[in-house]
C-alpha cells in the first residue's frame, strides 16, 4: 500500500514545481449509473488519487503552495448517519484531516462559496480541461465571478495551465512503493492466468474461465484493472473482445487478457494456451515467433534506449517469422518499410503502465522518442492474429490469434518482468497443463 507519508511528498513535490501564486484544482470522479438505481463500483480519479489516497466520491483537492493558513484542502461529503446506514462510513470533514492531512477540509456543498474566494489570490490556475464537462463548467463560473468582481477590487488569475504536464510527468516515474504495489497487482494476475490454463477444458464456456480468473482476483481484495478478454479461437482475433460467451473447442487456442488492480494500480497480462493443452504443429510454430519477438522486445527495454525500440524489435522478428511460415512473402526488410506485417500485427508493442491500464506519461519529448529511464513501467505485447478467411494464408493457420504481455520495469540494469510468474513457453505451458489434467 501507498503511505500516507508518500501521498504527502506527492503535494510537496507537485506544489514546488506548481511554484508561488498559484492553485490546483482536482476533483475526483463521479458515481456512475449503471440502471436504475445502480452504481458502477467506484473507482477514484487517478490524479486525484495520486494526491490524496482519498477513495470516496464527490471530493475535490485543492493545492496552494505557500498558503499560510494551509496548503492543502479537501472538499468532501460530511458524515450522515442516515445515508452512511445506506452506502458506509463517510470520512467527512474530520476525517479528511485526521486520516487524510489536509490542512482545512470542508463540505463539498460549500465549495461555491469558497472556491472562488482561494483562486482570487492567485496568478495560475493549474486544472485538467475536457476531461470532466461538468466541473470544466463550474470552474469557469468560478473564474467568470472573479472576471466580473474586477470594478469592486477582485482579482481574477491570468492564466489557466494544464496539471497533465506536471502531474502526469511525476506518476511516468514509479517509486519503490509504486513498483512494491504493481508487483503484488501483477503477481495476482499471474496467479489467474495459471489457474486458468489449469481449469481449462474443451467444451467449457469462455465466461467459466473468466471466472477463475475472478477467483484469484477477488480472494486477493483486487478487482480486474480492465475487463478481461477471454477469447478461444477465432475469438482470440477480436483485439477487444469482452463478450466472453462461446464455448472453448477442442485444438483452439485460448487467449487471455487479464490484470488486476491492486490500490488503484494495474497490472497487464496476456497468455495464449492451448484449450486441450497441447499445442499443434501450426499453432506452436506460430506461438515461437510471438515468443522470440517478445524476448527480443523486453531486451530493449533498457535505461537509454528509446520507447520505440521494443516495438522495432519486435516488428523485426515478427516479420522474419511470418516470411519464414510462408504467410508473408518477400523480403523483410521491404516487409517492415511497407508495414506488410500490420495485416497480422495491427497494434503497437506497449504502453506506459500504472495507475491506468493506459497510463499516463508523454511517449515522445520534443519531437524524438522518448528514451527510456529507470522506474518506468510498460508493457510489451506483440501478437499475431489470422483470422479465417485470410486471403492468400494457408488454411492451417486461420483462427490462430495469439498474444504474449507482460509487464517490465526499467531498471539501471537488466529488465525486470514483473509479471515473470506466469508461464510463457510452450514447454512450461503444457507441463502445467498436463500435471493439472492428471
Ligand atoms: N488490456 C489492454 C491492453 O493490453 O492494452
Ligand atoms: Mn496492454
Ligand atoms: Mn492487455
């Protein structure tokens, strides 16, 4: 778990890079309506969160480095026996400063009130337009009320500066209780995907699979950081398919994309195994290209190189093997400069990881690439999907959709796979399948 203590450095950091004369705003996200009268399960803002460890709905933090009445405020629900009889134990105001540090909390329904009164000192307004229409709105009545105070001496701030670049930047870098945290998350998800393949068996639907994966995530206190994608053979060449309702076949192949969420941090985990738990000709030939390409990627995931680096690597090797099983024909390197590949490869090999499953953090600086520095985390995640009907592909590979992901730390060193506990060749996969069928 993220430390009080931590939370508090996040404010000092982010307020002195905020400097003098300036406010964050940060509200954190809405409860949600799934029907009548039922929620989605809450889940804060990242950013928010980030800030404050604060895990209730209707809240917003404010940040106002060198305030001397207090730099850091929380508005937030009070306590209400009656409703907290109905939805649970409210930290309320008190709670927002005993358990949470701010300095000053108040009731949510004040901060009209307030608000516009802690921006008038200020020259900047740091805030995350476009993400949240309704607050955008008040924000701006807000700031309109300052605009309008003028003639009676009020003083509306200049500027409005977007909190990504700052605050966005901070979260890119993991800290050693961040990457404590996503391990956990990822060792769940490892834990899953093995429970999977041992569960497994022809004629079983995808949704009993899903199941298991559950199990291991709930019996952890996590929940699924995105909606798991478990599709068996044609399924597994749908990039996000969620339905999760055919029946597994014997001789397909299973593709799962599963991660849990632990204290609002992801994890990211694909494996691909065999319904009946062995491999065929086709399908393992196909499996060791994915599999050298992803070893070639994670070993450019180094300090130095640059975040396009995985991708190449894997590109490159995914492209010899498919000119080398006949199903691309040419020359390689011709392959790669036309993007022939991208009829089977049609994503990229990763994506920043944390908080967000797609987390946060600029991929290029300044035009270039960025390069890669110790306490990133990303994922990488080639794959090769031949879906049936394939024009000019042999018949023995349609259906075949295959995907390998994990997890990896940038360190000053070697790569670190968080996620290395889930089994990846196509020896360990069928020795695990084989000892679960006896
Ligand atoms: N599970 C989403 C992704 O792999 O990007
Ligand atoms: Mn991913
Ligand atoms: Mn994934």
């Amino acid at each position: 778990m993220i430390t009080r203590k931590e939370f508090g450095r996040r404010r000092k950091q982010l307020m002195r890079m905020m400097g003098k004369d300036t406010i964050a705003i940060i509200p954190t996200a809405s409860e949600l309506l799934r029907n009548r009268d039922v929620e989605f399960p809450f889940r804060a803002d990242s950013d928010f969160y980030y800030l404050t460890g604060f895990h209730e709905p209707d809240a917003v933090a404010v940040l106002i480095p060198g305030r001397p009445h207090g730099e850091y405020l929380l508005f937030c629900r009070e306590r209400d026996p009656e409703m907290e009889t109905w939805t649970g134990k409210r930290a309320g105001t008190q709670g927002a400063v005993d358990d949470f540090d701010a300095d000053d909390a108040f009731p949510i329904g004040d901060i009209d009130e307030i608000l516009p009164g802690l921006m008038e000192c200020c020259e900047r307004v740091f805030y995350t337009m476009g993400s949240r229409p309704q607050f955008d709105q008040r924000v701006m009545e807000w700031l309109n009320r300052l605009r309008e105070g003028a003639r009676t001496g009020l003083r509306a701030p200049d500027e409005f500066v977007s909190l990504e670049h700052l605050l966005h930047d901070m979260r890119l870098y993991k800290s050693r209780s961040e990457i404590r945290v996503m391990r956990t998350a990822a060792r769940v998800a490892c834990r899953a995907h093995i429970r999977a393949m041992q569960s497994c068996r022809p004629e079983m639907s995808e949704f009993e699979v899903e199941a298991e994966l559950l199990h291991e995530f709930r019996r952890a206190g996590m929940v699924p950081a995105y909606s798991s994608i478990v599709g068996g053979g044609a399924n597994g060449c749908v990039l996000h398919y969620t339905e999760n309702n055919a029946a597994l076949q014997d001789g397909d192949l299973l593709l799962i994309d599963a991660g849990a969420e632990y204290d609002c941090y992801a994890s990211d985990v694909t494996r691909t195994f065999p319904v009946n738990g062995r491999f065929s000709a086709a399908q393992k030939a196909l499996y060791e290209v994915v599999l050298a390409a992803q070893t070639a990627a994670i070993k450019k995931v180094r300090s130095g190189n640059h975040w396009n680096a995985p991708h190449q690597a894997a590109v490159r090797v995914l492209t010899r093997g498919l000119v080398k099983l006949g199903i691309l024909k040419g020359k390689p390197a011709e392959l790669i400069r036309n993007e022939a590949y991208r009829r089977f490869y049609m994503h990229r090999t990763g994506h920043w990881l944390g908080m967000d499953v797609h987390d946060v953090g600029d991929y290029k600086v300044g035009g270039a690439w960025r390069e890669l520095e110790p306490g990133m985390v990303l994922t990488v995640e080639p794959g090769l999907y031949i879906p049936a009907g394939s024009r000019g592909v042999a018949k023995k590979w349609w259906n075949i959709g295959i995907r390998i992901e994990d997890d990896v730390l940038v360190t000053s060193d070697e790569p670190d796979v968080l996620s290395k506990a889930a089994p990846r060749t196509v020896a360990e996969i069928e020795a695990l399948m084989a000892d679960a069928t006896v």
